[in-house]
C-alpha cells in the first residue's frame, strides 16, 4: 500500500497546462490515477463534467493532484492526459471501462 504526501494544485487557467508540465516533470511519477466524475451513472444519456487526477512518485512518496472541469476545459484536459500517459508506467482507474467510456 501506497503512502503519499499530496500538494493539491491550485493553478489558473491561463498557462494552465504549461505549469501542470512544469510540476509533473518535476515530480517525475511513475503513477497515475484518474476518475471522471459524471451526470448520472448511464453510460449513454450522461456525461463526464470533471476529471480527478491523481500523479505520484512511487519511489520518493510525492504525490500531486487536480481536477479539471472538462465542460470548461476540454482542450486542456485532453491535452493534459495525452501528456500524463507517456510520463508514467501505471494508470489505476476506479471502474476503467465507465472512465474510459467518458472520456
């Protein structure tokens, strides 16, 4: 079991996904989970509005993590997760076909 020290990011928007980049390459994680967060549970006639990820450094126990309102925020969120998978060697999802399916 995992124990990590998490620092919550609180960045604005605006070079949003440059300082994000800026902290998970200084992080270096080799962890990540993510969970969408949705209008209801039907896979069809809801959808995802938010997106929880969590980035971690298994080795020194440093964990960051951040939401994203992808109503709001698509391009970046898309962006974001394009970036994050090549940067880690596990993604853990809370039910991975329903995520996956949102996102």
């Amino acid at each position: 079991m995992y124990q990590f020290k998490w620092d919550h990011l609180d960045i604005k928007i605006n070079n949003f996904f440059e300082n994000v980049c800026k902290r998970v390459e200084e992080l270096d994680p080799d962890l990540l989970a993510l969970d969408t967060e949705t209008t209801g549970l039907h896979i069809v006639k809801h959808s995802a509005f938010c997106i929880s990820f969590g980035i971690a450094n298994s080795k020194t126990k440093k964990a960051i993590s951040l939401s994203i309102d992808i109503d709001v925020h698509k391009k970046e969120a898309i962006k974001l997760i394009k970036f994050l998978i090549k940067k880690v060697d596990k993604i853990i999802f809370w039910n991975a076909k329903y995520d996956l399916h949102m996102l």
